[in-house]
C-alpha cells in the first residue's frame, strides 16, 4: 500500500503523520487489495479539511470531510472510507455467489 500525505496552507508533522497513517491501517485490516493511498489536508480559514482517494481493485473511492478539528476530520474521513469500502468488499462477495451482482434480499 503506498501513502501520500499532503499538506495545503499546512505543514504535515510528524505526529499528524503518525495519526493519519495509524488511522489508514483501520482501513487496510478490512480490505487487502488497498493499491494506493492519497490524503490531502487543508486549512481553510477556521475550518480544517480532509480529503482522500483510495485505489481498491476495481474501484477509486473518493472522500472528503470538515470540521474545525484536524484529528475529528481525519476520524471522520476514516470513518466514511471505512463505510464504502466495506460496502465494496461485500459487493464484490456478493458478485462471487450470485451473477446479478446485487445481494439478494430473503423474501417474506
């Protein structure tokens, strides 16, 4: 997995390094064809923004949040990432079992 952590209007210490990387590796232990990694952090007047785009096999998911805490943005930005690449996972499991590729729903 490559990662590459930018900083706009900001400078990337090593303990934001630390934070971010840390927190990737959430999303690495769920899925392991996560091929590269892209975060770019901003300052925007008072507000701190997070963004990230993951290349999955088959798949780029892009991210993106805000809020006026670095560290709450990146925890929401994982936290999303986290979401749809788990719902990619079970796409890609569901299209294993069935050929429609869409998960099938126990009728009533």
């Amino acid at each position: 997995m490559n990662l590459h952590l930018t900083g706009r209007h900001l400078e990337i210490t090593p303990a934001i390094r630390d934070y971010a990387t840390g927190k990737i590796d959430k999303i690495k232990r769920h899925f392991d064809n996560v091929i590269d990694v892209n975060i770019i952090l901003s300052v925007e007047k008072l507000k701190q923004k997070a963004e990230a785009t993951i290349h999955i096999s088959g798949k780029d998911v892009f991210v993106e949040c805000e809020d006026e805490n670095l560290y709450a943005a990146i925890d929401a930005l994982v936290d999303k990432l986290d979401r749809q690449v788990m719902k990619h996972k079970e796409k890609l499991a569901a299209r294993r079992h069935d050929d429609s590729g869409k998960h099938v729903a126990a009728e009533e």
